[in-house]
C-alpha cells in the first residue's frame, strides 16, 4: 500500500457530552464527557486506521490538552510526528439535547504558531525518512499562520514527489488550488468561490470542477454535495454519486471520513469512480454516529456495497 502522511496545523481534543434538554440561564446536568482527538489530519489518520491503512500524523501540540492528545492517538494506535509548542492544543465542546436531538458545537480559537514553530513542522516533514506517496494537508490554519505558510508545505511535498491531498478553506484553500495540488474536496460554495462562479446545479459544477482541472489547479476534484452525495471530475471522469438514505445522528467528522475513503481508495488502486463511492460510503457511515465517532467499518461496507449495486462505477 502507498504510504500517507497527514498534517494537521490546528489540532484539538473534542469533549462531547448530552444533556436531557438545552435551556438559558440553568445549571444543565450533563452526562460523563467523552473525550477524542481531532482537527483534519487527525481524523483522517483515524478513519484511515478504521479502513485498515496506518498513516504517519504530523501536528504542533502544547500543554496538559497537548499530552492528552498524544495519549488518545495512542490509544488508537496512530503513528505520530508531534512537533512541540509554546501555546497549549485548543479543546472543543459538542453538546447533543436529547430533548430535540440537535447538537450544538463549540469551536475554540487554535493556538498560535510562531514562525520559528512553522520552521519546526516544515523541517518534520522534510526529515521523513522517505517521502510519503500521499500528503494529507486538512483542517483550519491557526492563528499567526498565513496561507503563504501551506504554499511553501506545497512546494516542498511536491518537489520530493509526494501527491497532496488538499481539505481546507478560505484564503488557505484559495492559495493552495493556484499551486496546484492533487486532489481537493471542497463543497458548492468553496467551489463557487474558487471559480467565480454563482448559483452552482448539478450541471453547473461539473462544469466549474472541470475548469480547475483544465487549469492545473487539481487533478482530481471531489465536489461535496453534503445529503446529496459527491461529484467527481477529472480530465477523462464525470460522476455524481448519491448519498446513501440513514440515519443522521451527526455530521462531525464526516468530510474528514470522506477524506480518508478516498486517499485509502487511491492508496489502494481503486479507480476514480470506485474512490469516490469508498468516500461517500465513509462519509455517510461517520454521521450515522453521535457526537465524533466518526464510522463503523461494518457500515462503510455495507454503504459501499449498496453503492456499487446502484451505480456500477465503469473504468477509469
């Protein structure tokens, strides 16, 4: 199998808890919290591990947070390539009102990186003792990252062969696309953006995908279409997977799921058409589960299997 790093600039620890109903201005009795490491990479190499494929995880990490994060990796068996900071790892809070079944997400500020703790996960990535055949780059930057930062990580994945696999948004997402990457997953508005293009159908963003695989910005580009599944587009492929009817319970984590189906899909051999249904299966396998479970294995097969009958995925 081909070797996958991921980077992650803006790691967390997630606590997730429930509370029997959400109202202002009351003490609200919660159950025992739940604590699990996050921020893209992370959770990529996560879900990863569930499909069967290790990966290496590179992220800053700081503080009493910044050792659990390290401690909840291990517990899953992730390879980690922690590069130590300053500033301690941001925690986040999910909280599920089981009087209605909503959740609500608290995402706190990441700590900043300096310019000299950059350096350090530039050099981390460059001291690998082989160049991986994927880098995995998802997530937010924190603060006191430009995206001119992501752009030099770019550079030097590419110079050393790596294939990069770009998840982020914003300037950063804007940035990394004109460099030019191997895969991106944005979603309809990031890919409106991108493209100067508005009001995006189904026609529409095929159209817009192809015009950044026309212009080397991306190689492969795997529209996210959220309850509506994905579209898939390269220079010979385009194709609309839909998303598999379940039961939604939550939807963190499931773009990065979504991720991990499809770099484990290229890791793997799978052709284009197949990776993206292993990526759509994932997805939708990670909101079947509360709070940042992410997926069942079990249910990303039987999504999988259900895809392929529907829609048998042709060459290429």
């Amino acid at each position: 199998m081909a070797s996958i790093v991921t980077l992650t600039l803006n790691p967390t620890v997630d606590k997730s808890t429930t509370a029997d109903q959400i109202v202002p201005d009351q003490k609200l009795r919660c159950a025992a919290p739940k604590f699990e490491p996050g921020g893209g990479g992370i959770n990529v190499s996560r879900a990863l591990k569930r499909l069967g494929a290790d990966s290496v995880a590179i992220f800053p990490v700081g503080g009493p947070s910044g050792t659990l994060l390290r401690e909840l990796l291990s517990q899953e068996q992730i390879q980690q390539h922690p590069v130590e900071t300053v500033g301690r790892t941001r925690e986040n809070f999910i909280v599920v009102d089981d009087s209605t079944g909503k959740q609500y997400r608290f995402g706190m500020p990441g700590t900043p990186l300096s310019a000299a703790e950059q350096q350090l996960l530039l050099a981390a990535l460059q001291s690998l003792p082989a160049p991986p055949d994927f880098l995995v780059i998802s997530g937010s930057l924190p603060p006191g990252v430009a995206p001119d930062f992501l752009v030099a990580i770019l550079r030097a994945a590419k110079a050393r062969g790596t294939k990069v696999v770009l998840d982020t948004s914003g300037p950063a997402l804007q940035q990394g696309v004109q460099e030019g990457v191997f895969l991106i997953k944005p979603n309809v508005g990031e890919l409106s953006k991108m493209t100067g293009e508005d009001e995006l159908d189904d026609e529409a963003v095929a159209a817009a995908a192809q015009t950044l695989v026309r212009e080397g910005r991306a190689e492969i580009v795997v529209v996210s279409l959220g309850a509506q599944g994905a579209c898939v587009v390269t220079k010979d492929v385009v194709d609309h997977i839909p998303a598999p009817t379940v039961k939604r319970r939550s939807t963190v984590g499931a773009g990065d799921s979504m991720v991990a189906g499809l770099v484990y899909g290229l890791a793997t051999g799978l052709s284009v058409r197949e990776m993206a249904r292993l990526g759509v299966a994932c997805g939708s396998a990670a909101t079947m589960n509360p709070g940042t479970e992410l997926f069942k294995k079990a249910d990303v097969d039987r999504l999988y299997h259900w895809l392929r009958q529907l829609m048998p995925a042709a060459a290429g």
